[in-house]
C-alpha cells in the first residue's frame, strides 16, 4: 500500500535495521516459545500438551534459525524478552495462562501474536527476500501461519458453544495484547523505547530495507480482522475493536 | 467477512467519499473510549488496511407494503484512494466486498460509486456462476439524471429542445446512456471525456444519426457553449473553471465522489444540484443507525440511484444482474427500471444541493 525507496544492501543504515528486525523476531519467538511452554502446563490433554510443547520447539527453532543467520552475518543482534512491550506480552499472556485459560491463551498466541508475527515476517521477507535473511524470513511465515489455521477450527468451535461469551473473551484480549501490540507498531513508540533495537527506534529507517511501519501494521492488522472474520467474529464488532486500539 | 450466512435479499457494495464521514464514523465506534478524537492524518494510516465486511442491516419499505431487507458492505477504498494509482488494490478489494456479498448469500448485489468503476466492464466476471447477482446501478442513477434534469429544466423555465447539453465524462457507462437519453432531446450535445479515440468515435455516430454534436476533450472549450452541464466523470473535474460557464447555466453534478470540488461562485452554485439521486417515499432505515455519519443528505429518505437500483430488483424479486458492462443502457432499460422503481414509491429525489432542498 505504501512505498519506501530500497537502499543498496550494502549500506551500514540497511544492516543497521536488519539486525533490529532481527533481534525484533528472535525475541518475538523467544516470547511465544515461553508462551507454548508455559501452556503445557495448563493441559490435561496428553496429546493436546505434546502437540503444544511440538509448537513451543517449533518456536524455539525459529528462533534458532534467526540466531544462526545473525551469526553467519555477523550482526549483533540484541535479545531482550524483558523489553517494555515484549516483557507486556508475556506478562499478559502468563495472566491468561494462569487463570487457567486454554482458549484465551490459544486467541492470545495463535490468532494475535502469529497474524501479527506472519504479516510482518512475510513483508520483511518480501522486501529482503533476494538475500537468505529474506528467505527465512518467508519460510517462518509460511509455518506461523499454521498455528493460525490450527487454531480457528478450535475457536469456531468454541464460538458455537457460547457466542456471546467467546466474543466477550476476544474482546478482553483483544484490550489485553492487541493494545500492547498497537503501542509496539504505531508510527512513534507511544510507551518509549522497545529495549530491543540498539540505537534510535528503527522506524525511521525501515525505508532503508523498502520497508515502512504503517505498511508492516497495516496489513497485520488486515489479517487479525480477516482471522477474526472466519473465526466468526461479527465484522462490525472487530472494526469497532480496532478503532479503540491506540495509533 | 462474517462467517455467520443469513439469506439477504440485497447487498450494497460501496465506499466514503470524504474523510469527514470516515472520521465521524470511527469516532462513533469510539465512544467508549476515553481517548481524544482520533484526526484524519491517522485515520488514513489504517482505514485502508481494513478489510470489506457488513457493517449495517438496511430495511427499505416499498409503498406496496413490501419489506426488502439487505445489507451494507463496506470496500474501505479510502477517499485518497479513488484513482488509477491504486487500480489493482481497488479492483482486489471490490473482489473481496463481492466475495461477502456471495457468502450472505444476497439476491442481487450493487456496485456503488468507484466500485462499479473500478469493475466496469468486467462485471460480467462476478455474475458467472454466483449466486448473487451483481448490478452497477448504472442504468436507475442515468434515469434519475435524466429525469432530474428535465425536472430542474422546468424549475428555471428553460426549454429542453432550446438548450445545449455539455456531457462530461460522456463516453462512460452513464454518461453515454445520458447522451442516448437526450440525443434528438436538447439543440445540442457537448461531449467531453478524457479518452479522445472513444469521444470521436461517439461524436461520428452523432453525426450518422443526424444529431448536432460537438466532442473535445478539452472541458474548458465547451464550458462557454453549455446552457446545461451534467459532470459524470470518474473523478474530480480539476480543470472545471466555473469563470467560463454561462451565467444561467443549469450544472447536475452527479458523481461519486463529487466532480466539482471548486467552489462555485454564489449564483453557480444555487444553479448546480446532485443528480443521480433517488427517493424512497416508503422510507428506510440502518440498523445500527449510521446515517447521520455514513448517509446524510437533507431529507433522509434520500438515497443513490444505483443503490437503489439493488433494492427496485429485489422489490420486484428479480435475481438479475440489471446493469453490467460499458455501454448498454438504452433509453427503454432506463424507462424500464425507472417504472418498476416508482411502482414501489421510489422516484427521482427532489433538486438539492449543500445548501439543502431546492423549493
């Protein structure tokens, strides 16, 4: 939707916001690792809690790949799950999980975090993607968008059993994570620095990597609604959730 | 898109036109929030990242006694957006508001404003298999054009046959079924489009068919001639200098969003009304009620002609795709659904302009 100009991949302001992107992602993973982790506590389900341990090593090797890439280019990557909005995200999915809430953290990790974490691996993988960063980049996206389709045949589900109560539960996590998640991706830092990039927040310079945040936000909030959308959330609901969120 | 599928007998496809109306209705979603008015500069930051969906039931009441129930789906083209620069993204979003329309499993669809633009001629496409039909409207907004018109010719006492016509955006849709309407009606046709090829291939059938008709596409070597001005274009006229009209000239604006963004010197502008538009004396209604941020015109039965045409077809129970392509409206489809539409109390809305109804 927007443009950016590219900069040449060589120039120290394009490696510069690569290695943010990065150390964004690998802490981004670390972060839903912990979560799955921590969601196998919650299970009864022998099955369900090895399926759930499987997504929190899927994770865990997301993360792997990121890091070994960071190493291969030598770019010093900074990870810091303890960041304001990453630490907010953990912190509020940990909530749910202690309730304990299977399905709310399900909506928290699957739908929330992973159409965000989808959307934006496949725009950065998109604009690096003659370069093997962009590469994985992409792959990652593919297999997190898995975790989406996973999850919306169990939250349908759930919706059929009691639709004003699921829509009621969306919403409160929607308040929860997607605010924090709004704060993260809006055009300026609303709660001030990350604690992820090294410098200055790298939203200024995503232009270097044909990159602009409002495109990055925008087309991950178009795929929370359209996941929303064939949960079976009504449309007008989701809209008016978004309007509420921070910009 | 809701995955819930109730059966709908008619679905409007349609966009805003001004950022105004954006702005008031994300503030009206806003009102549980504490936060202050969020202004245009981030609005557009995302508007156009949301994807189609319904956002209101509509009832319309036929004076027959007839309910009609649809829905409104909503493109979130942005108003910034409504040009060629933005065509591909247009065009997938139009795909994907037909898409809801299908799923609510809506009799017969419209294609409001820039949408039925932005698929003009290839509407064909949406109608293969589905079981919605899809409509432009096209042909009841160039009915009530042209029945407007003759009503605000009436309105200043000016004589049809004695007056010439200036088109602008002639060679569209609704605009060469204006130029069919009037042809042999008015003393003579200007017509102007951007297109030359197709405009002078127009002004040779005028020719053959023995009507007095003169093409450019050069707006401001007609302007002076125009006693009468319909501006039917597919966007904002820019270089429509009003300096250059007759004083008495009579000026029907009837695109979507509106081709006269200059303002009108006082005397022009009292002359200068919306055409296009529909009445439905029955009246309707929004549920949730968004018509003072969505649909506000200055009586609130008031509503586009190519919406309405939706609504006439599902009144009528007629599952057909009434308008589609570039080129096909006659003189008869336009009487003809103009019939069918007053039969049910919808009829061409009265002459108004922003300064309210004309008396």
């Amino acid at each position: 939707m927007s443009t950016a100009t590219l900069t040449p991949a060589n120039t120290q302001i394009y490696w510069d916001v690569v290695t943010d992107i990065l150390s964004q992602a690998i802490t981004g993973e670390l972060v839903g690792m912990s979560n799955f982790a921590t969601l196998t506590g919650t299970i009864d389900d022998i099955h369900e809690k090895m399926e759930c341990a499987e997504h929190a090593n899927c994770e865990r090797g997301h993360a792997e790949g990121f890091l070994h890439l960071a190493k291969k280019y030598n770019l010093p990557v900074n990870i810091n799950m303890d960041g304001y909005y990453w630490k907010n995200v953990r912190e509020s999915f940990v909530r749910w999980a202690n309730k304990p809430d299977f399905i709310g953290c399900i909506i928290m990790q699957e739908v929330m975090l992973e159409c965000f974490a989808v959307s934006m691996y496949k725009d950065v993988g998109t604009a690096l993607q003659n370069h093997e960063i962009g590469q994985l980049f992409l792959s990652i996206s593919k297999e997190e968008e898995e975790h989406i389709e996973h999850s919306i045949d169990i939250l349908k589900a759930e919706l059929d059993k009691d639709y004003a109560g699921f829509i009621q539960k969306v919403e409160d996590i929607h308040n929860d994570c997607m605010t924090i998640l709004a704060e993260w991706s809006a055009t300026v830092d609303l709660k001030g620095h990350c604690g992820v990039c090294r410098g200055e927040c790298m939203k200024n310079s995503l232009y270097a990597a044909g990159l602009d945040i409002k495109g990055l936000r925008g087309n991950s909030i178009n795929l929370y609604l359209k996941t929303l959308d064939r949960i079976g959330i009504p449309g007008l609901k989701s809209i008016e959730w978004i309007a509420q969120l921070p910009m | 898109m809701d995955s819930t599928t109730s059966h709908v007998e008619f679905a409007l496809i349609g966009h805003q036109d001004s950022w105004q109306k954006i702005s008031s209705f994300v503030n009206l979603l806003r009102n549980n929030s504490n936060d202050v008015e969020i202004p245009k500069e981030k609005l557009a930051e995302v508007y156009s990242y949301f994807p189609p969906r319904s956002l209101f039931d509509i009832e319309v009441k036929s004076i027959t006694g007839r309910i009609a129930k649809g829905k409104y789906i909503e493109t979130f083209i942005s108003p910034d957006e409504l040009n060629l620069k933005y065509w591909k993204n247009n065009i997938a979003k139009v795909r994907d508001a037909a898409e809801c329309a299908s799923k609510l499993q809506a009799g017969v669809a419209t294609l409001g404003g820039f949408t039925s633009i932005v698929l003009e001629g290839r509407v064909d496409s949406l109608n293969e298999n589905s079981f919605t039909k899809f409509t432009t409207g096209n042909t009841l907004t160039a009915a009530y054009i042209a029945k407007s018109l003759e009503k605000a010719c009436l309105f200043f006492k000016k004589e049809l046959t004695e007056q010439n016509l200036l088109i602008i955006g002639s060679t569209g849709d609704i605009g060469s079924a204006c130029v069919s309407y009037f042809s042999g009606k008015v003393k003579k046709l200007l017509l102007c489009a951007r297109q030359q090829n197709i405009l002078l291939h127009q002004e040779n059938k005028m020719s053959e068919n023995k009507i007095d008709a003169k093409a450019s596409t050069d707006v401001e070597t007609l302007l002076p001639q125009a006693d009468i001005i319909i501006a039917i274009a597919s966007s904002i006229i820019e270089n429509f200098n009003p300096g250059l009209c007759k004083q008495d000239v009579i000026i029907c604006d009837a695109g979507y969003p509106k081709n006269l963004n200059c303002k009108l010197p006082g005397n022009l502008h009292e002359r200068m009304f919306y055409g296009g538009m529909g009445i439905v004396n029955g009246g309707y209604n929004f549920n949730p009620d968004f018509h003072a941020d969505l649909y506000s015109f200055p009586d609130k039965k008031i509503a586009h002609g190519c919406v309405l045409e939706a609504i006439v077809l599902a009144l009528e129970n007629k599952k057909i795709a009434y308008s589609t392509g570039k080129g096909n409206i006659t003189p008869g489809k336009m009487e003809a659904i103009y019939s069918m539409a007053f039969k049910h109390g919808i009829t061409e809305a009265p002459l108004f302009n922003t300064n309210g109804l004309w008396n």
